[in-house]
C-alpha cells in the first residue's frame, strides 16, 4: 500500500523501477513526489500545482523568469512559502521528479527535453509543441531516456463535467460515440496579453493552441487511436492591425468509425461572466451528452453541469463534485512507470493532427 503525504527528513535516494532512476522521497511505505515549476507564461501553470499538491505531491520551487509579471505574483501570493529558483538549479536537483512547464509555447518542447535529459519526468500545458521538428525531438527523448511526456489538457484533464462524460461513455450510457462536437470560445482580454500571444510563431496558430483540447477530446472520447484532418480553417476578422493573428480557427477530423468538428474563437462577449462558453456535445448510438462547462446561459448556476439524454433519461447532472483524476493517476505513473493518465501515442496524435490541421488550414477573412 502506497501512502502520500507531507512532512520533512525523507530518505531522497532514488528508487529503481524498471531500470529507470526515480527522486521519489521514501520512507518505509510513504512516497512523495517532488515537483517544480519552469515557465510562467500562462495561468494553467496554476492548474498544474493544486492539482500535484492536492494528489500529495510537493511544490519544491519555481523560477521567476516571466513573460506575465501578474501571474507570476499570483503564484508568489498562493504559494508564499514556495521559493523562486532559477531554472538551471532545478533541472539540477536530483531529488526533483517531475518538471511543470507552462513557458511561451514555442520554448515548451526544448524546456521538456532539457527536464526529461537531466531525468526528470514533465508535465506541460497545452500545446507541448509547435513544430513538427518539435514533436520529433520530443519523441526521440522520450524513447531515449523513458521519461514521461504528459500534456495537462485542462479542458478535459481539470473539468469535472469532462471526467463525469467520460465514465458515462466507458458505462455505454449513449452507446458507441460516433461523433464529438467542441466548441472552444475565449474572452480576448486584450490589456492582459503579453506581445509573444500576437505572433503564430511563438504560439503555434489558433488550432495548436487552443483547438488541441478538442483533438484530444475527440481522440478519447471515440476511442480513436488515430485520426485524419478532412478541412481546416484559420481566420482574423476583427483584428487588421494585427494581421498575422487568428481569432477564428475549424476543423473537421476522421477516424475510423467517427467524425469530430471543432470551432475555437476568441470572441466571447464581455457580457458573459466567464472566459468562455465551452461546450462539447458526444453523439452516440443510443444517446447523447452535451457539457455546458463553464456556464449554462440564463440557467443553472455555476458550472460542470452534463445532459444526457438516452432510452431511458433525460437529465442534467451536476458534476461539480467529480473528482478530478488526472493527477492521481500522473503521479502514479511516475511511481510505477505506466500511462495510466495518458499514453504517450495519445499525446503525439494530438500533437501531429493539430499541427497538420494548423498547416493545412485555408485563410479566411483579413490577409
């Protein structure tokens, strides 16, 4: 039986499971997974570190260097006790396991490389990459050194509706999915946005960025291994001063035995009480699901609310007290070396789809 918890004057030397050198802190039956954060250029990084501390993992240290000097005070605010260490230390610490990276985007797969050669395990926002040469690289580290490259898809990983939809479908509540629907609309909060959000080179384009919480959630909710990107488009409508930035992105994607469509924007109306209206409809043989994630508009309050709809019911259900359990279950496969929260061949397609669909993407509106 493993055990975690907090506490000091652990034995730091490593484990050796399946041949690979873990940090993980042992004392007897008591583990503990050491963490720290590299890279905060976005608020996901926030997600990533309630959601290891609240599996038991520790919160060891950050490093400072910022695009977004905001964030990074929120950080210092939420965690006072946590220290600020520059990154060089941290990729050096033998006793830290695992690396959280929520950097400008383009710097996020060489960050990943540098933690997985200096043998530490990496959890990463969303894109993990921006280039095909990128993923290439991320591959071959992964096959050389047998650390874990996991992508935090928080439009899944942190929403409660998203796991409760996600139990109900292996269930077979709405039979065998057929086709996913997502809808991916942010606020553009535009005063907040550091210069790098303007530029395709340093995000990756409005598809890797934003529309790659969609590519996974069509993977795992049809049970696709692989897919094909039919038709995808890009488009700036609103912002001719900004000309190479896109507020509109589509794509229509294939698998075997299912179709997903996916429209991300960043046209939320500053009417709405929250960053975006995300919605994800699952059709089935024998049902639906539509997640209303963060609001139902002029109805229920809060969020996480799941209708489902099938032979028998027609509901809604409130998921607000889902347990979350991608973090279990990452820190889990950092003790025993599994992939259990998700496979690294699930974290490539992902990556290779929204690339393709961001290159193939036609041009609409403002050249």
């Amino acid at each position: 039986m493993w055990e975690f918890c907090g506490g000091g004057g652990l034995d730091r030397s490593p484990l050796s499971l399946s041949g690979l050198s873990l940090g993980i802190s042992r004392e007897d039956n008591v583990v503990m997974l050491r963490f720290a954060v590299v890279g905060i250029d976005h608020g996901h990084t926030l997600d990533h570190v309630k959601g290891l501390v609240a599996a038991g993992g520790e919160f060891v240290g950050y490093c400072p260097r910022t695009s977004v000097p905001a964030l990074l005070e929120t950080v210092r605010r939420t965690y006072p006790d946590t220290p600020q260490i520059d990154r060089e230390a941290l990729f050096a610490d033998p006793s830290i396991d695992v690396i959280c990276i929520a950097a400008i985007p383009c710097d996020r797969a060489d960050l990943a490389i540098r933690a997985m050669r200096a043998g530490k395990d990496v959890m990463t926002d969303k894109p993990g990459v921006t280039t095909f040469a990128q993923l290439e690289k991320i591959k071959r580290t992964v096959s050389e050194t047998g650390r874990i490259f996991s992508i935090c898809f928080s439009e899944r990983h942190c929403v409660r509706s998203a796991v409760k939809a996600g139990k109900l479908v292996k269930d077979g509540a709405i039979g065998t999915v057929i086709q996913t629907i997502g809808m991916g609309p942010h606020r553009l909060q535009l005063p907040t946005r550091p210069e790098w959000f303007f530029d395709p080179e340093k995000f990756g384009g409005i598809i890797v960025d934003i529309a790659s919480h969609q590519v996974d959630q069509f993977l795992f909710y049809t049970g696709s291994t692989s897919g094909e990107v039919v038709a995808s488009s890009v488009g700036n409508f609103a912002m001719p001063e900004r000309p190479a930035f896109q507020d509109f992105g589509e794509l229509l994607l294939r698998s075997e035995n299912s179709s997903g469509y996916v429209r991300v924007d960043w046209f939320t109306p500053d009417a709405l009480p929250t960053w975006g209206d995300g919605r994800l409809t699952i059709l089935g043989t024998k049902g639906y699901i539509e997640l209303r994630k963060y609001i139902d508009i002029s109805g229920r309050p809060g969020k996480d609310h799941l209708f489902l709809v099938n032979g028998e019911e027609t509901t809604h259900i409130d998921c607000s007290d889902e347990k979350l359990d991608y973090f279990d279950a990452f820190t889990a496969d950092a003790r025993d070396r599994t992939q259990t929260a998700m496979t690294h061949e699930h974290v490539y397609e992902v990556c290779r789809l929204s690339l393709e669909a961001q290159a193939k993407a036609v041009r609409l509106g403002a050249k």
